[in-house]
C-alpha cells in the first residue's frame, strides 16, 4: 500500500464479552468502538466523531488523521449499505483523500445505476464513482478539523509519517 511502516506489536488484551466495551446510543457499530457515519447533522456528528476518538485519547488532529484511512477501501451496499470508493487509488495509503474532499464537488447521492438511491445518505462526486460520508464531509465543515484536512491535502510526506504514528498508536491501545 505504500506509505511509513507503522509501529505494531501482535497481541492484545481481549474483553471478556461485548458487553464490557463501551457503547454509544447513537453508534451505528454494535459495540460501540467505530463512529457512525451521520448523526442527524454536522455539528452532531462531528460531537459523535470527537466522543469516539477523545475517550481513546485522540485529538481533532489524530481524528482527521485516522479519518484517512477512508483513502483505502471501499464501503459495499451489503456490507454497510453505502457503496464506492473515497478515492481513485483505493489500494494505495497518501494524502489523495483530503485532496478529494477539498477539490471535489460533493453532492447527496440519489440515484446508483440509473435507478433511486435508497440507501442511507452519502454524498457522490460530479462522475458518481467516487462517495463520502457525512461524517467525512464534516471534517471540511468543522473548522477545527478542516484545518489538519487543508494541512495533509498540501503535504503527503507529512501525512504519511503524521497517519504511520496514529495508526500506531491506535494498535497499541488495543482499539483495531
């Protein structure tokens, strides 16, 4: 994928069950640990985002950074009921996440193979190839967070080394 190595160490303290991790009512993830991507409205969903990541001890920055794991992948209809990729480099770790959500025109997505979108929203670019969620939008309308968007959007040597760290320090708490 390209990018840093990232500090890891194999192995991790387990919880006994599920039930003894956190849960957030709002969280689209049943245990609780991954945000959910729309929470009503930005301002209610950056909230969310910080209310997941601060209770691990991340900061906007650190939020932003880990944000940019969406660079990678793709979500799947059947899987979490959006569909694309954020980027057209969708196996490749770099700075063309934040690229995209500053440069590209995001608009709501409402039709997906010439017929109605009827999933949950999510916004599309001009060609409808490449998507985002409300909760990656919102890093550009947050002002704490869209600074560090227009900071890693102008240098992918610092994001690079800036994301290897965080990732890093995400494994080690034991929270992947």
């Amino acid at each position: 994928m390209g990018g840093q190595k990232v500090p890891f160490t194999p192995g991790r303290v387990d919880k006994r069950s599920g039930a003894e991790c956190p849960l957030w009512e709002g969280a689209t993830h049943k245990d609780g640990r991954l945000p959910g991507a729309d929470c009503g409205s930005p301002d209610k969903t950056a909230t969310h985002l910080r209310y997941i990541f601060n209770r691990m001890g991340f900061d906007d920055k650190e939020i932003v950074l880990l944000s940019g794991a969406h660079g990678l992948g793709a979500c799947h209809t059947d899987r979490s009921g959006f569909w694309g990729p954020w980027t057209r480099a969708p196996t490749t770790i770099s700075n063309e996440y934040y690229r995209e959500l500053l440069e590209n025109t995001w608009t709501l997505k409402k039709t997906h193979k010439g017929k109605p979108w009827t999933g949950p929203m999510q916004f599309e670019d001009p060609t409808g190839e490449l998507m985002m969620l409300p909760s990656d939008i919102v890093l550009t309308q947050d002002k704490s967070f869209r600074k560090w968007v227009e900071v890693y959007a102008k240098d992918d040597a610092m994001f690079q080394k800036d994301f290897a760290a965080t990732v890093g320090k995400l494994f080690s708490l034991g929270h992947s």
